[in-house]
C-alpha cells in the first residue's frame, strides 16, 4: 500500500479516535448529570421519569458510539495489515511478549460500557428501591 493511502488512513484513525473520545466523554457527563437530577428528584414519579429520559437519550448517543467504534476497528485492522506500519508493530512487538491474555480491550469504550450504562439505568428504573427506601 502506497504511503498516500497509509497517511489517510492514519489521518482518519486520529480523527475517529478523537470522536470516539469526545462521545464516551460526553456520555458519562449527560448519565451523571441525568443521575443526580433523578435522585434528587424528591419523588419516586420524577424519579421514573428522568430515567426514563436518561435510558432514551443514553441509548441514543450509545448509537453514535457503536458506529464510530466500528469505523475505528476497520481503521485499526487495515493499518495493521500494513507490514511497515507501526500499529503493526506494536501489535506483532506485544503479542510477541505475550501481553495478551485474552481478547482485545479496545471495543470497551465503544461497545461493552455503554451497554453496561443502559443496564445500570435500566435496573434502577426497574429496582427503584436501590433509591427510594
């Protein structure tokens, strides 16, 4: 693959990665946010209703999430193809020590802890009792 390809490709990994970034951020600033206007609610209909809220919109911007961690993926595993590229390197130098101990980490910002944040809003709106005694 001719450099000019490798540089694009290496530009759009630095610019999905930033927004990769900036959406995780911002989504664990709108659930804490969500969070404390629920429990400070006062009562348990106000309470129900801000989850409510919170799950929608939690859902919604896990969406965005999802697809940036999918474009980012293809750019990590096309740049890893590259035999000279240094994501390969690193990749080929770390498993060579058998760093690995199992599966990749990289989906957990973009999959697994989104999802994980829809069942923790999910069980306190089923369970308000973690909440409300």
């Amino acid at each position: 693959m001719s450099n000019e390809f490798t540089g694009s490709y290496e530009l759009e990994r630095n610019h999905m990665e930033t927004i990769l970034n900036n959406r995780f951020n911002f989504l664990f600033i709108s659930v804490g946010l969500f969070l404390n206007a629920a429990v400070q609610s006062g009562s348990l209909i106000n309470y129900r209703w801000l989850l409510i809220i919170s799950l929608i919109y939690t859902s919604l911007l896990s969406l965005t999430l999802f697809r940036a961690q999918a474009r980012l993926n293809f750019l990590v595993d096309k740049l890893n193809s590259i035999k000279d590229h240094p994501v390969n390197a690193t990749y080929t130098h770390l498993k060579d020590k058998n760093f690995f101990i199992g599966r990749s980490v990289r989906n957990l910002v973009g999959y697994w802890i989104p999802i994980v944040t829809i069942l923790v809003l999910l069980l306190l709106l089923l369970f308000p009792s973690f909440i409300f005694n």
